[in-house]
C-alpha cells in the first residue's frame, strides 16, 4: 500500500498536465486552474496517504521500493523505474505538493486574465511532476532525469511572458546555469558507478564502505561534483547569478520555485547522500563553507536591493546557504525542518509581494516606489509582516525554532563548524534588518503618490496595461486595493503555517520531525550527536535576542528617523555601489565567460564557418568536382584520334610496368 501512494503522488500531477495541456480549448473560463489545483490537492492527499501508512508499520521497514519494469538490463548494469518511498522522500512530497497547491489556487485569481492561463497551469503541473519525480527516485539514473526535467520547467516558467526579452533572457541564463549542476550530478553518478558497480541508491550506499576508505580521494571528487549539481539548483555561491533573474517569470511562480521545488532539491540530494557525505567529511565541510558564505554574501546584498521580488530573492539564497550548512553540519533533521518551515514563510512573502505589486501595477515593484500601503492593504501587510517576523527568526515564530536549531548543532559540532555559526549568527542579525527593510518601506513610512490616491479612492495608471503584466489585471486602469478571491485564502493558509510551523521541532517538547525522520537516516553516526536541550535554547535564546535587534535597527532606520538610510548611503557610496551591484558577479562572469564566448562565436562565424566549411569543404568540394568534371570532358571529344591515342597510351604504361616489375 506505500508505494501504491508512492506512485499515486507522481500520477496526479502528470494527469492534470496532460488534461490541461492537451485540452485547454475545451476548459472554459477558470476551470485549467481549478482542474490543475485538484490535481495537486489530490497529490498532496496520496502524500498523505503515505505518510499514514509508513506510520503504521515499524521504524525499521519504513523503506519499500517499487519497480514498474527494469528499463535497462546489460552486463554489469540493471537500471530500474523505481522509486524509494521513505520518511525522507514522504516529508519532501508533503512540503512539495501541499505548497505547491497553494500556490496553484493563488494562481487561479492572480493569473486570470493572462492570455496563456492554460499554458501556465501545465507548466505548473509539469513543475510540480518533475520535483515530485526528483524526490521519489530510487536510483540516480531517475534522480538525473527529474533533475533535468525540473530545469526544463524553470525555463518554461521564468519566460512564460516570452514576448519580454528580459524574461527570455533569464530562462535562458537559468537553464544554462542548472546545466552546469546536471552535468556535475552526471559526473558523480558516472563515478560512483564505476566504483560501486551500481546505480540504485541501495546499492552505492551499501558499497560505498566496502569500496571507499574515508575521504578517498575518488569519492570526494565524485561528492564535490554532487555539491556542484547541488549548489546549481539551490542557487549557492558561486553558480546563484540565475535565481534573482528568475523575478521575471510570475509572482506565484518565484514562489513555486523558491519555496517548494527547485531551490530545495539541493538541500535534498546532500541529505538523500549522507552516507556518501559521511565518508568524505572533507567534501562535507567543503558544502558546509560555501554555504555559510553564500548566506553572508546573500543577506548583504538584500541590504540594499530595492527591487521587492530580488530583495526576497536573495533571502531565498540565504536561507538556502543555512540549510546547506545544516545537512553538511550533519544535522539533517534540522536543515529539512528549516527546509519545510522557509517553505512557509517564503511562500507567503512572494504572494503578499505579488499582491502588492498587483495593487501599484507591473512597473512599480521597486520599494522606492512604495510606502504607507498598510492602510489600504492591511491583510497583506499582516500577512507579509507574519511571513518576515519568520524569516527574521524572531521568537515563537516558525523560522526561529529551525535556523536556530541549525546553528546550534554547528556550533555543538566544534572546530571549523563553530566559526561557520558565528558567522551564521551575522547572518541572522541582517537577515532580521533587510526583512523589516521592507516591511516599513512597502507598508509603513509616508505614502508616495501610488498610494496616497487610495485614500481619495482614485485610480491610477499603469504604463504597462498589458493584460499579461505580474498583476493579472484586465487593463491599464485599476484600483488599488486588496486583491480578493483565492489569493486571500493561500495567503492566509500560509500565514498561520508560517506561525505555527514551527511547533513540530520545539527542544524537549515536541521534536516530532526528528522523530518522523530518523529512519532514513538510521545508520549515521552523527544521529545521537545532538546538542543538550539546554543548548540547543541558549543558541535559540542568542538567534532569538539578534532578530529583536534587527528588528528594532530597522525601525530606528527606517521609521523613527527615516533621514538616517541616506545619509549612510552617501557616507558609505563605495560599500553601497559595491553591494547593490552584487558584489560584481555578473560583471565578472561577462568578462571571464560571456564575453568571450560572444567572441568565440564571431570567430567562429567569420572563419571557421566563412573561411573553413563555407571555403574549403563546400567550396573546395564543389571546386574539385568542377575541374575533375572538365577534365572528363576533355577526355569525351567524340574524335577517334584521341581515343585511339589514349589506347596506345595505356597499352605503353602497361607494358612499361611489366617491364619494371620483370627487371
């Protein structure tokens, strides 16, 4: 019966994509994105399914494998479709489909006048397929091929607007970028294969100690290439310069990706390897840095963006970083709870953003641009206000319990991973600042005119009325107001998980992820490590005691003396330019990687295409067989003087090599 529900979670999904792809002419009005929501409901009700069904049998067999037929059988090498249902593997299709389907029905609202309803929501359900299928894989050959399609959908949906070529253009870059990881991940699975023999996960991780001593020098190449498919995904240090482009794509769709698919399914896979991972703890301690400077380089840039959806980008990328410095820390069950309750959180703050950004129009997605909407919007103020207190870690909200947790256990862990949480703490005390950054500068401080004619009851007028602008307006003239229908509704939903959410990892009390989890991590040698309860809420106390501080910087800055921002910008110009330019990463990647392979290709054009294939092969070709064309007309003159002349020729060379080869 569990992997019945295994397979079903997979199934659901795949069919809405089907109906509501193949037909979308016979679905009147709303009914693709009702009937592409069911699809994700009834996934996230199989997942549930499943979840009470491994709870009804014992810790020890919660694992069951299931094969549909082996799709290659060779000498050396059987590759099954199979998944692996497991805690694990149940917890991620439970975060997956239960977010994922809120978005949907925010969805329905929020995109109802696009011109490509439809088309979104069977890139939607595509999404959602392709992450589910990620998860669920029981080998790495289906890992690779969900990870690929996973990539495909991102392309799909970030230029869903394919008429702006900025959205293009971040498709394409995001593409390229997770091709990058796919061929690490390709890299991996072929070394693990030709030490291990085998491509099923049982299989490598039952092999790996026998065949790997600790930290051989094979198995960390082939760890270090996992990290790189890894990082690629979840947008870390130093492949990241995709995921604040992907603003380009739709509101829901930024949340889609940033909170329940594809940036999690870095976090996944070095959890999924913690056997591989626990062998090479020098390429453990590798992941474990990059992510604690992913999340410093990530929050000081957040500092100063003033775009809404980037600003919440990059939070996205460093919250990623904890969560990587969790797993790499060992501290699984603490890096998935933050996984599950950033989810929430994250979720919600780029649907109230949607929702703010749909009351001022597509243009106005700047925090420059905005201020004093808290009065006229109060449900997405106190929405997104719940969605940053988490974020900021603040106490008793859901962020507070599990990236504390995170930085308790790496600071238990001692030597380099007590260095890596302080800095981890740094992180959280401008994670706390930027997130009521903008809060007060969306929703607080003086009203700018968009939203001073709220109070008059005017209206105002985009300059972009384009019906498939990131508002889903009807036309260039609209009201700015609270967006109602099925938007209020997910985003409510998630409000109150993103309170509450942490309730199931509370030190002492309730620890009931942990508890749920600890089967498919049974054999580490890290999982009876954990720091005392005692410490664990001293460094709760310490996360706890930054945010408030945070917090309460941000309003003095902001509020209390809204003049001071300023005058720090213009002391620190330097510092500012060099942090809202993103520390110059796109710079540099143009210069070292763009640049010159624009170059290459105008190379290639003017010589090897122009002067090689065009010149030599075809011209040169077709030259050859113009003169050898001549030549045989020349020899066909219709006079028989010439044929009997070259009879006597070829009579004499005959008889002068027989004449040689006689002698």
């Amino acid at each position: 019966m569990i992997a019945f529900w295994g397979w079903m979670v997979l199934l659901c999904p795949l069919v809405g994509m089907a109906l509501v792809g193949l037909g979308w002419r016979l679905l009147p009005g709303r009914t693709a994105g009702w009937l592409a929501s069911l699809a994700v409901l009834a996934s996230f009700g199989a997942s549930i399914g499943a979840l009470l069904a491994l709870l009804a049998v014992s810790p020890d067999t919660r694992r069951v494998e299931s094969s549909l037929f082996t799709y290659v059988q060779t000498a050396g090498l059987d590759v099954n479709l199979g998944i692996l249902v497991d805690p694990l593997s149940v917890f991620m299709c439970l975060v997956v489909s239960g977010v994922s389907f809120l978005i949907h029905v925010y969805s329905v609202s929020y995109m109802a006048s696009d011109r490509g309803y439809a088309r979104y929501f069977a890139y939607l359900n595509y999404f959602v397929f392709s992450m589910l299928l990620l998860v669920l894989a029981g080998n790495f050959v289906l890992l690779i091929v969900g990870w690929a399609f996973v990539g495909a959908a991102s392309y799909l949906l970030i230029s869903f607007w394919y008429r702006r070529p900025t959205a293009v253009s971040a498709g394409i870059k995001a593409f390229v970028m997770n091709v990058i990881g796919d061929v690490g991940l390709v890299i991996a699975a072929f070394l693990l294969f030709s030490a291990t023999g085998s491509l099923e996960y049982g299989g490598v991780f039952v092999a790996a100690p026998r065949v790997f001593a600790p930290d051989d020098g094979v198995l960390v190449a082939a760890c270090l290439m996992l990290l790189v498919g890894a990082f690629a995904k979840s947008g870390q240090l130093p492949l990241h310069t995709w995921l604040p482009d992907a603003m380009e794509g739709p509101s829901p769709v930024s949340a889609l990706i940033h909170a329940a698919t594809m940036v999690t399914a870095g976090v996944y896979l070095i959890a999924r390897m913690h056997p591989l991972f626990e062998l090479a703890p020098s390429a453990a301690l590798v992941g474990a840095i990059i992510g604690t400077a992913t999340l410093v380089f990530a929050a000081t840039v957040a500092l100063v963006q003033t775009d809404l959806k980037r600003i919440i980008a990059y939070s996205t990328i460093s919250q990623i970083g904890y969560m990587v410095l969790g797993v790499c820390a060992f501290a699984y069950s603490a890096g998935l709870f933050h996984l599950m309750t950033h989810a929430f959180f994250k979720a919600l703050l780029f649907m109230a953003a949607g929702s703010a950004v749909a009351a001022l129009g597509a243009t106005n997605a700047s925090i420059d641009r905005m201020g004093g909407l808290r009065f006229a919007m109060p449900f997405t103020h106190v929405t997104f206000a719940i969605g940053a207190f988490a974020l900021a870690g603040f106490p008793l909200f859901s962020g507070f319990f599990s990236k504390d947790e995170i930085l308790s256990v790496a600071h238990a862990r001692g030597g380099v991973y007590e260095v890596l949480a302080i800095f981890g703490y740094v992180g959280a005390l401008l994670t706390a600042f930027y997130a009521f950054r903008m809060v007060f500068r969306v929703f607080w401080g003086e009203a700018v005119p968009e939203a001073l004619v709220i109070e008059r009851g005017d209206h105002v007028h985009a300059s972009d009325g384009d019906p498939d602008a990131d508002v889903g307006l009807p036309g260039p003239d609209h009201h700015i107001a609270e967006r109602e229908g099925t938007m209020k509704f997910a985003m409510g939903t998630l409000a109150v998980l993103a309170l509450v959410g942490g309730a199931v990892g509370v030190p002492g009390l309730t620890e009931t992820l942990e508890t749920f989890l600890e089967p498919s991590f049974a054999g580490s040698e890290y999982l009876g490590q954990q720091p005392s309860h005692a410490a664990e809420w001293v460094g709760l106390a310490v996360g706890g005691v930054l945010a408030v501080v945070g917090v309460a910087a941000a309003y003095v800055v902001y509020v209390s003396r809204p003049g001071l921002a300023g005058r720090a910008q213009e002391r620190l110009s330097g510092v500012h330019r060099f942090l809202y330019r993103r520390w110059y990463f796109d710079e540099l990647y143009h210069a070292l990687f763009v640049r010159p392979g624009a170059g290459l290709g105008r190379f290639s054009r003017s010589v090897v295409e122009t002067v090689l294939v065009q010149g030599l092969f075809v011209g040169g070709t077709s030259s050859a067989v113009r003169a050898g064309s001549s030549l045989a007309r020349a020899v066909q003159s219709g006079y028989l003087r010439g044929y009997a002349l070259l009879l006597f020729a070829g009579l004499g060379g005959l008889g002068l090599y027989f004449l040689v080869v006689a002698g």
